[in-house]
C-alpha cells in the first residue's frame, strides 16, 4: 500500500530524513521506533505532506503524492493524527469532528453523518461530550478526539505520532483497544511511539531510527528481533 525509495527531508540546511526505504502492505501496523529527534515525526509529516521531500519517491495506493498538497495527500485516503492533537479551542467536540468531512469532499451529507455517526460508536466518551468545547476535555479525550476526527475521513492508512505521550496507563489502553478495533476493521496503520513495550503488541512488523537512517528492521513475532529493537532504542 506504502511504498517509500531514498526518501530525503531537510528543514533549511539541517537534512533530518537520510534516504529511508520502506514498505507497509495493506492491513499492516507498522511501528517506527527511535529515541527523540531522530526524525520518526518528520517522517510522518514528510508522508502526509505537511513537509515537503527534497528528494525521493512516495508511491500510495499506486499514486505518487511525494509532490503533492497535504489535503490532496488526505483525500487519497491518509490520515495524519499528530502529536500535538491540534484541537481548535473555539469548536465543540462535534464541531472539531465534523472539520473530518474536508478530507472527503465529494462525500454525501448522509454518508458524512453515517461516517460520524460510525465514530460515536467507537468513540463513545465523545458522543457523551459532543457539545464541551474541545480544549476542556481531559488529555486522554483530546487524544481520542484528535483520532476521530481522523477516521471521519474514512482513511485507509492511518498515521499516528505518540499517542500515549503523557497519558495514564489507563487511558493507554483504551487508546490501544480503539486501535486494535481499527486494524480488525481492515485499516493500515503507521504508529510513531515510545512505549515499546505497549506498541509491540500491536506492531506486525517495525523498523528502528537513527539520525535520520533506518537502522534496524524486524518482525514484532519474533523475540530475537523485539530484544534487537530494545538493545538498540535502549542504548
């Protein structure tokens, strides 16, 4: 689904991805592992074209999009679920969910409230706050409505960058149920995350960074590839 050829990303002189290879087949999740700054969020903002290759192919779904505009990326069916959430403090949750329905714009208003209405269903503290402005929600929730607003759009490869960042174990784990659900319901996902030992549980296959390079590659079944990744992240 996902095919990536010397991918390069520099942010003025400094050069953060250093031709990366990578493929995600299609109902994959795949776990980018690393310690900070090593270039795993430029990585996915480079995919979902919130920063733009300086050199390199990005091939999805048999399109090209590494030239592309990040909503035209979004409509291709990508969704990027960032770090920082970026809840608009002035809408309420429903408000914040419905700005999804940009990322299909030749959608149907039916089809747009069947996709919300979908979204409550797996979201159901959501539909319990849907009037609460979005930015009095716990961090648990934002990150919760920060993924829905995401799936209104319905997409077929799901980017996510650290989503138990600063969050209790608790609510890791609902998150982690929530993206167990979507891999059942069919959807790729490319998982960004720090909790090794939380995201390997989900992970089919991952890849480790360094300083911009892959450095390590491996399959979350096996135990001599787990024990590699967490020499390697752990050093």
């Amino acid at each position: 689904m996902l095919e990536i050829r010397n991918l390069q990303t520099h942010y003025g002189h400094s050069h953060i991805i250093q031709g990366i290879d990578l493929s995600v087949g299609a109902g994959e999740v795949f776990g980018i592992f690393g310690r900070n700054g090593v270039g795993k969020t430029t990585l996915l903002k480079t995919i979902a074209g919130w920063v733009k290759p300086t050199d390199g192919v990005i091939t999805f779904d048999g399109h090209r999009i590494d030239s592309q505009a990040a909503h035209r990326i979004a409509q291709h069916g990508i969704g990027f679920v960032p770090e920082d959430r970026r809840i608009f403090p002035g809408l309420s949750v429903e408000e914040n969910l419905t700005l999804g329905y940009l990322q299909a714009p030749g959608r149907s208003r039916a089809d747009n409230r069947a996709a919300l209405a979908k979204v409550y269903e797996r979201f159901p503290r959501l539909a319990e706050r849907r009037r609460q402005f979005g930015t009095t929600l716990s961090g648990g929730e934002q990150q919760m409505l920060a993924m829905a607003r995401v799936m209104i759009g319905e997409p077929k490869l799901l980017l996510i960058d650290e989503p138990s960042e600063g969050l209790a174990p608790m609510i890791v784990a609902d998150l982690y149920a929530i993206i167990t659900s979507l891999r059942e319901a069919g959807c790729t996902i490319l998982l960004v995350e720090q909790n090794l030992g939380e995201a390997l549980k989900f992970c089919d296959r991952f890849i480790a960074m360094e300083r911009g390079c892959v450095v390590l590659s491996g399959n979350a079944a096996s135990q001599a590839d787990r024990d590699a990744l967490i020499a390697r992240v752990a050093v």
